[in-house]
C-alpha cells in the first residue's frame, strides 16, 4: 500500500490518506470472550480478549505509528479517523485543519 501511495506521490500528485478504525480496533476492549473469525480463510479462535488486550494495543499502535510516519516521510498527509467520529463532523474538521495550512 505504501509503495502504491509513494508511487502516485512521486508523479507530483497531491495524496492524502485518511486510516479509519472503529474504537474497538484501538482498544480492543471486549468485555467478554469472543470468537474472531478470519474474513479470508473463514478461521474461527475463541479467546478471552483481556488476555491478549496489552499486546494488541502495542502492535496496532506501531502498526498506526508506522503508517504514520511512512506518509510524512514521502509528504503523505495522514489522517486518522475513528468510526465513533460522525462522517461530517470529521470531515468538517478536516477541512477547517487544511484550510488553516493553506
């Protein structure tokens, strides 16, 4: 994906990419056990989401962190937005942000 980006990035386009996650991708905060099934391979685990908490949180937050830095690296504006953030208010926001860059 970052390659595809750099690539149109380098044509002197202007890239701008918006990662959207739901709050839960972020906090992985399941208040019970829960069964996650593979979109791709149908695959189903059961698991007891406290247990692995920590540890998901440290890797999607690299994971975030490395997009991140990747895009401002190649002059990619990076935006975050959370599902929980209604469509227009984040878009409104954006657009009062880019309009006080430019």
């Amino acid at each position: 994906m970052l390659k595809s980006l750099k690539h149109f990035r380098y044509k002197n386009n202007e890239v701008i990419v918006f990662q959207i996650l739901d709050p839960i991708e972020r906090s992985f905060a399941f208040g019970k056990d829960a069964i996650f099934k593979d979109s791709e391979t149908l695959d189903e685990i059961t698991t007891q989401p406290y247990q692995i908490q920590q540890a998901y949180k440290e890797v999607i937050n690299q994971f975030t962190q490395l997009i991140k830095r990747e895009c401002l690296n190649s002059n990619i504006e990076y935006n975050l937005i959370e599902t929980s953030t209604p469509f227009d208010k984040a878009l409104f926001s954006y657009i009062q942000k880019r309009s006080r860059l430019h």
